[in-house]
C-alpha cells in the first residue's frame, strides 16, 4: 500500500472528509432548499447559472495572485470562503437580494477552492499511484454521502435552517486545519503552453459541467418534488445511494481491475446512459425514483475516477497544474451554465424536468469521445482505479 505513503495526500484526503462532510449535510439541499424558500424550479436553475457564471469571471484573479501567494494559501481562502455561502442559504425568501449575494459568495469561494484544489492535488499526488489516491478520496467520500443527508435532512427539519446550515459552515472551515500540515506549491509567474496544454481536459469538465445540470441538479430537483418536498425523505434517499456505492464496492471493486482503461471507459459511459434514461422515466414514480438513485451511486463510483485519472496525470505533465485547472474550470463553469440555462428555459416552458435529465446524455457523449482517445492514445493498459474499495484502515467521494 505505498499510496499511502504520501503524507501529504493523506492530509489532503483527510480535508476532503471534512469538507465533503459539509458539502452532503448541507450542500446538497441547496437547490431544494431554495424551492422551499419560495424560488421558483426556472429561478433555482438561473441561479447555479449565475454562480457559474461568476466563477468563470472571478477566475482570472487566481491567476495574479497565485504566483505571491502560493497554492496552500489559495485553497484555503476558498475553503473557508465557501463556507459562508451556507449562512447566506439560509436566509433567502424567495427570488431576493440574498439570493443574489449567495450566488455572489458562492461563485468566490468555489473559484477558488476547485480551481486550486485540483491544481494541489494533481501537484502534491503520485502519478503511479494516482488512481488508488482517487480511489481513496471518493472513498472517504462515499462515507460521508451516507451519515451526511441524514445528519441534513434531520437538522433542518428539526433545528431549522440557520442551526443546519451554520453547523455546516463550521464543520467547512474546520476542513481547511489539515493544510496547517501540508506543503506550499510555489506557481511560476509565467508558464507558456500551460493553457495549450489543457485542451483535452477542457473538453472533458465542460462535458461534465453539461452533464452535473442534468444529471444532478435537475435530478435532484425532480427527485425533491417526487418525494413531497420532504427534506427529511430527501436525505434518507441520498444516504441509501451512498450506502449502494459502498457496498457495490465492496462487491464489485475487485472485478473491475484497475489497469484496462477502455473497458472501464466503456462501462463507465455504458452504466451512466442507463441510469441517466431510467432517471428520466422515473420522475413520477415513487418506488423507481429511488431505485434510479441509487443506481446513480455505482455510475459515479465508476466515472470519477476514469474522469478524475486522466485529468490529473495530463495537469501534473503540464507546463502549469494551476493554469492547467483554471483552463479547466473554465471549462466546466461553461458547460455548467449552459446546461442550467437548457434546462431553465425548458422548465420555464412547462417542459417536465426528465428532458432536462436527458440533456446530460449530450455531455456523456463528449466525455466518451475525448477519454476513449485519451486512453487509446497511452494504451489500454493504464491504471484506472477499481471501484473505492474501502481496504485495511477504513477509507472510505467530487
């Protein structure tokens, strides 16, 4: 187990416990919770939209200041910037001033935080190893998107928003501690070829970003009104999910071997289809909406890590990781919004939300296409990790 040789992985996966603690206790009612605040479903998807789109105009700051301040600096700023965002949440009242700064506060503190995480990550981890450190994070991840919504889901109901969410924002600003231990990487002020570089995996987060506005956001809407609203209903489901990822694998992560990089393209994009139409075709059917979700679970289990492998190995050979990243995120901020705005005109058209799903199919498609060159181009025998299997020490996933 020499993957788990890298202290400073270790710690940054310790962080990513943490801050995924927060992000499935009280980052994923935030789109539900904005529809029980009195935004409506066409407002709630225009809102991502517009903290999308400020990510992508926030971004270039990172840039200048970068170079002064170094990565750990960076990322932890936008560690603990983002987790004001839940105590703006919980004050909104339908389409208002606090919605717009919590769009505003949001858009900072992700721009910061995804854009220098990634960049730290790819820089800090071992590229012979890299798919068992992902495979570990998603893995502590896993645990915490199983006591996460349940913890959610019973605060908010019985504590109310403002003691939820601010004992989020907490457990989030407690997850930037572990940087205390973690080395500084220095950013060169000038690094030509650095966005060149990126194209590829540009193409693959706005694919992603395309795909999460339907996939997750407009899934997570329809399976909210399905289940009547209840937050408390809400949150169990998305804990069964998790607990579906887990113990799928437990069972399946020693079949699907790390080392055949086109079968696991292919299964990846295979599973995400399937369970992207069964989501479409459940939104009125209790019982199979959450059969659909916890499917979800094992799709994701499968395309992070394939996603996650080749993105960080090209960063980490790049000129730049950090430019890398912003290139990247840019990307995926475009791809976001885009797919936010489809699916709020579609909603604001009376158009049901399961063609909103099945716009991610359209991501799904460019993300098959650019991986299956990426892994054709190294060979099909390139490590793509199996499904998080929680060994030895209890590891336990973006």
């Amino acid at each position: 187990m020499a993957y788990l040789t890298n202290r400073a992985v270790n710690l940054l996966n310790l962080h990513y416990g943490l801050h995924a603690l927060a992000m499935n206790g009280a980052g994923v009612f935030w789109a539900v919770y904005l529809l029980k605040a009195g935004v409506p479903v066409p407002a709630v998807f225009a809102s991502l939209a517009l903290l999308l789109a400020g990510r992508f105009l926030f971004r270039p700051t990172i840039i200048l200041l970068a170079p002064r301040f170094g990565l750990r600096a960076l990322v932890a700023f936008g560690t603990v910037f983002s987790a004001l965002q839940y105590l703006f949440l919980a004050e909104v009242r339908g389409v208002d001033l606090m919605l717009v700064a919590l769009c505003v506060v949001g858009a900072i503190g992700d721009t910061f935080y995804w854009t220098c995480y990634h960049a730290y990550f790819a820089s800090l981890g071992d590229t012979e190893h890299r798919g068992k450190q992902i495979g570990t994070r998603e893995a502590i991840a896993s645990l915490t998107a199983i006591i996460g919504p349940l913890i959610g889901g019973w605060a908010l109901v019985t504590l109310g928003p403002h003691a939820a969410f601010g004992a989020a924002a907490v457990v989030h600003a407690l997850s930037a501690l572990p940087f205390l231990g973690t080395p500084d990487v220095r950013v060169k002020a000038v690094a030509p070829g650095a966005f060149g570089s990126a194209l590829p995996s540009v193409l693959l987060f706005a694919a992603d970003g395309w795909i999460v506005a339907g996939y997750v956001f407009a899934w997570q809407i329809a399976l909210f009104l399905t289940l009547g609203e209840s937050f408390t209903a809400f949150g169990g489901v998305l804990a069964l999910a998790a607990l579906v990822g887990a113990v799928a694998g437990l069972l399946l992560g020693k079949h699907i071997d790390g080392g055949r990089g086109l079968p696991a393209v292919w299964l990846t994009f295979g599973c995400l289809a399937a369970v992207t139409v069964l989501r479409a075709i459940s939104t009125e059917i209790v019982a199979m909406a959450v059969i659909a979700n916890a499917l979800g679970a094992l799709a994701i289990c499968l395309y992070l890590p394939t996603l996650m492998t080749s993105v960080y190995n090209q960063a980490k050979r790049s000129p730049c990781p950090l430019r890398f990243h912003v290139a990247t995120e840019a990307g995926w901020d475009i791809g976001g919004a885009s797919g936010c705005i489809a699916a709020a005109t579609l909603s604001a058209l009376d158009v049901p939300l399961s063609f909103a799903i099945l716009l991610s199919l359209g991501g799904s498609a460019l993300s098959l296409f650019v991986l299956h060159r990426y892994y054709s181009g190294i060979g099909t025998m390139v490590e793509v990790p199996a499904i998080p299997d929680p060994a030895p020490g209890g590891f336990i996933a973006h």
